[in-house]
C-alpha cells in the first residue's frame, strides 16, 4: 500500500505541474460581443496533505519534474457584457518505476514496481461583474471542479506478479470571485479565490498575480494554492497544491 500511495501522489503533483490558474484571465473593457482569450502558464506547484493511513505529504518540485511523462493543458474564457464564461483542461500521463524493500517473515524480499498513471484535472464556469470603476473591475463566479485518476500498477516479488488498475473522480461545486487592479497603464494585478463542496467535504484555492501588457499578450508572475478535504478519495485524507506560476495571456 505504501509502494502505491506514494507513486500515485507523485504522478498527482506531476498533474499540478501543469495546471493553470482560471483566475488570472484577462479581463477587457465590457463589450456587447464576445471577446476572447487564452492562457498558457508553467506552475512549479509543490505538493502536501495526509494519507488516509496518516502519512504526512510532502513532494518539492523537483521530485514532481523527474516523473512526468506528457502534459497536455488549456484555458479559453469568454465574455460578452457582465458575463464570463471560462474553462480548462488538463491531461497528464505519468510512468514511474522503482523498487523497495519490505519484512516478511523475518525476511527481507525485494519488490519492483511500475506505474502508469492518466489524469484530468478541469474547471468549468461562469462569472458575472458587479463592479467596475477607478481601474479596477471585479466579478463573482460559479461552477464545477473535476479531479480524474486512473491507474495501472505491477508489482513483482519473489516470482509473483501482480496487476492492479484502478480510477476515481471526484467533482465539487465552487463559488467565488476574480478581479484586477491597474496600477499603471501596463502593470496591474489580478486575484482569484473559490470555495467549494461536493463529493469533497471541502475544497478552496486562492491565488494573485503581477501582469504585464504588451501589445498582443500579457505576462503574468503569481502564486497558487489549491486545497481539497476529501470524503472518499483513494489513498487521500486531504491534499494541498501551491507554487509560484509564470504563464502568458492572449487575446483574439
């Protein structure tokens, strides 16, 4: 068990290596048709929480790079008047091998393992502005979190064999807000925060950024932190996501 958990929770971190924070969209001037824009960001998340046996968890960045196979990611919101409608995807193919050594019987024997592990992790939702005015523009939302693992793990000691496939999902509602600040005619910052509830007992991020604009993208430069409590997931009592992110904004 400890052989498993401790592969799946890296191949979760590799997942939030390439996740991208939603709240750090682009937000223009309102406009009566559909105006849209696309996010692509790098975060270098570390990962902690609890494993349901009370193993403590806690995966640097550098441990989350070595695993990680293909990430696919991406973000589109677009908004027309007060409304915003947003969305991200992203998938994840992590393959591990190692090897450790357990008791038994008095005995020391030798296992191998290897995993191959997809993931999905996507946010669905919608926003809406209720204020604007002094350079700031700020919006609530709405909408779906969704966590998808599936996993293939082999183990082979002593002659044996064993094959173990395993999935879970796990989807919240959450409600929140965005919003960004000028400070200049190209700097500005731009925040996000959500809380939320459903097959978790508890889910909430927050996350703020420092942008610049160009004349076609911005740049942006934050921190993130993700957390889910879940009910029934896997190996997992609860598990925490942050890390500094740099990413570009385009709009089209």
């Amino acid at each position: 068990m400890s052989f498993y958990t401790s592969r799946r929770t890296s191949a979760l971190a590799a997942i939030a290596l390439m996740a991208v924070p939603v709240s750090a969209s682009a937000q223009d001037a309102l406009s009566d048709s559909w105006q849209w824009g696309a996010e692509l960001y790098f975060w270098g998340a570390s990962l902690g929480g609890e494993t349901t046996t009370g193993t403590d968890i806690d995966m640097g960045i550098d441990k989350i790079i070595e695993d990680l196979n293909f990430g696919l990611m991406g973000t589109v919101a677009a908004q027309k008047g007060k409304w915003t409608v947003f969305g991200d995807l992203i998938y994840l193919d992590v393959e591990e091998q190692g090897d450790t050594t357990v008791g038994v019987l008095g005995m020391n024997v030798d296992i191998d393992g290897k995993v191959d592990l997809r993931g999905v992790i996507s946010t669905l939702g919608v926003g809406y502005r209720v204020y604007e005015g002094a350079g700031t523009q700020l919006d609530i939302t709405g909408g779906l979190r969704y966590l998808w693992l599936d996993s293939t793990i082999e183990l082979s000691a002593a002659g044996l064999n064993v094959k173990e496939e395993d999935s879970g999902t796990n989807i919240d509602g959450v409600v929140g807000f965005r919003g960004q600040s000028d400070i200049n005619e190209n700097w500005y910052l731009s925040y996000y925060g959500d809380v939320g509830t459903g097959e978790s007992d508890l889910t909430w991020q927050a996350a703020a950024a420092i942008n610049y604009r160009f004349q076609n993208f911005d740049v942006a430069l934050g921190y993130r932190y993700l957390d889910w409590e879940f009910d029934d997931f896997g190996p997992f009592d609860d598990l925490n996501l942050s890390g500094a992110f740099l990413g570009a904004k385009f709009r089209f």
